[in-house]
C-alpha cells in the first residue's frame, strides 16, 4: 500500500485509464498527465502502475464519491494496493476452490473468493 499525491494543477488531465471490477477501481494504465509527472520523480517501487487498485482518492473509499475527485479539478492524493504479479500452473483435476472476476480477454484476475 502506497500513498501518492498527484498534482494536476489548474484542471490538468490525470493520466490514469482506469477499469471497475468487482467494486473496485483498477488502474488499467499510465497515460500522460499527472502520474506519468509523478512517476518521473518517484522511487520505481512507489510509481502508480498498470493494474494497481486505487484505494481512496481524497479521503474516500465509496465508489462514486472516488469518481467524483477523479472528475474534479484538484490535486489528487490516492491510496494504491500495489498489484503482486505471478504465475500460476496447476494440474485441475477437480474444482480449483477459488471465485475469479477479471477482463475475460485480459491476462489477469482477482481472487475473490476462496
């Protein structure tokens, strides 16, 4: 978990291309703007990312109310979950056990369930 402040100045774009699943809002990539000036100066491990999840943005944590600071005007400080990238192969013989959401033409998923 990553606290970053973006700064857009007056009414600059954000740079964010961003995708809701499950509830959630998932950074689908990095595109210019705010974060891209952001990542220029940031330690690589701290960098808004593609298929990070944004936790808050200005304090809030519902759905819309995150839309809304996306939409406005000012600076944005976000809370991000870092997304863990891993492969995983397993011999199904039975039912994995877990409950995924994702892009089904994507190669990611989300565990929701297990």
């Amino acid at each position: 978990i990553v606290s970053v402040r973006l700064r857009r100045g007056c009414g600059g774009m954000v740079g964010l291309r961003l995708a809701f699943v499950s509830g959630r809002v998932l950074i689908e990539d990095v595109v210019g703007g705010a974060a891209s000036a952001y990542n220029a100066t940031a330690a690589w491990d701290l960098q808004v990312a593609r298929h990070d999840f944004v936790i808050e943005a200005n304090g809030s944590r519902d759905l819309s109310a995150m839309l809304a600071e996306f939409a406005g005007s000012g600076d944005l400080n976000l809370t991000i979950a870092k997304h863990v990238e891993f492969t995983v192969s397993l011999p199904l013989r039975q039912p994995l056990g877990v409950e995924l959401s994702g892009a089904t033409e994507s190669r990611w998923a989300v565990v929701e369930k297990i």
